[in-house]
C-alpha cells in the first residue's frame, strides 16, 4: 500500500499539472490543425464533383447506337442523371459549345475529331475519347495527347472513373 500511496503523491506534483496543461493545449492545436486541412483539402474537392454531378452535362459524341451504350453505361452506374447527358451527332457538333464535358466515340467521329475541338469553350471542358485499343494511330495520338485535359480511354470501367476525374479537375462555369 505504501507504493501505491507514494505513487499517487508522486502523481500529484505540480510538475505534472504543467504538463498535462501543455498536452491539452497540443491536443487541441492538433485537431484544429487537422480540421483546418480537411477543410482546405477534401471539401473544395467534394464541392467540385458535386457541382460536376448535378450540374455539368456530358455531351456524347456518337452514333445513335454507341450513344445508347454510352449513355446506358453512366446512367446505369446511378451517378449520372439521365437529364445531364446530351446526344451530339456528326452534323450538329455545335450543339456542344455550351456543354462542359465532351465524351467522344472515337470510331463514330475519328474524321471529325478536329470539329470536335475546335466547339470547347476553352481548355476547361475536358474530352474523353472512348476508343478500342490500338485504334488510334501514333500520329494522332500524339495530336490528342498535347491538349490540356483530354484523356483517351479504353475500357468502359476505366471511362467511369476518368469522366469523375476530369469532373474535379475541371471548374464549373455557372453562366453557362
């Protein structure tokens, strides 16, 4: 009983008042620390792919077939609204000049590429192309991969996550 007795004195000193003060203060310095962070860090994010979810529309570039596989494939994954999605065919390119997110079909619109850059507002509207594998010649691969925020893809689980992707990396004009 003695220890125990001679602990609890030792315990009481003020010496260690002082340093439980000064770990309560660490404490709480450290978890405004971390709450200063996340909301520099994460919400801004969260706030961005919010706004791309319910605002932004895709539009797809495509034959009618490839669009309703397309669109099948983004509304089907319950992220996007049916509403948000915009069907742009060959002879209607700029139909698009306002929409914020251009997926393209690669196969319906390889000669139309070009057309299809030239209708983005500015390097914001992100370009996804949808192609098989090795359809794209080298060439013009090299062409696409010089322009600011365009991403080809060729799998159609890859092609969800890259429409999310360019969807926080790009801003959302409200005017338009």
């Amino acid at each position: 009983m003695d220890l125990l007795t001679d602990m609890q004195v030792f315990l009481k000193h003020p010496c260690f008042d002082i340093i439980d003060k000064i770990a309560t203060v660490g404490m709480f310095l450290g978890v405004c620390y971390t709450a200063y962070l996340i909301i520099r860090g994460i919400l801004p994010v969260l706030y961005r792919l919010g706004l791309g979810l319910s605002m932004r529309k895709v539009a797809i570039f495509a034959s009618t077939e490839s669009y309703e596989s397309l669109k099948a494939t983004l509304v089907d994954s319950k992220i996007f609204k049916q509403k948000n999605i915009v069907h742009i065919k060959k002879d209607n390119i700029d139909k698009a000049k306002n929409e914020s997110l251009f997926l393209v079909d690669w196969e319906t619109f390889e000669n139309k590429i070009d057309d299809v850059f030239s209708a983005r507002k500015s390097d914001q509207t992100a370009v996804i192309i949808y192609a098989q594998p090795s359809s794209i010649p080298n060439e013009r691969m090299s062409q696409i991969g010089n322009r600011a925020n365009t991403v080809v893809v060729n799998f159609r689980g890859r092609l969800l996550n890259d429409i999310l992707t360019s969807l926080i990396t790009t801003s959302f004009d409200r005017k338009s």
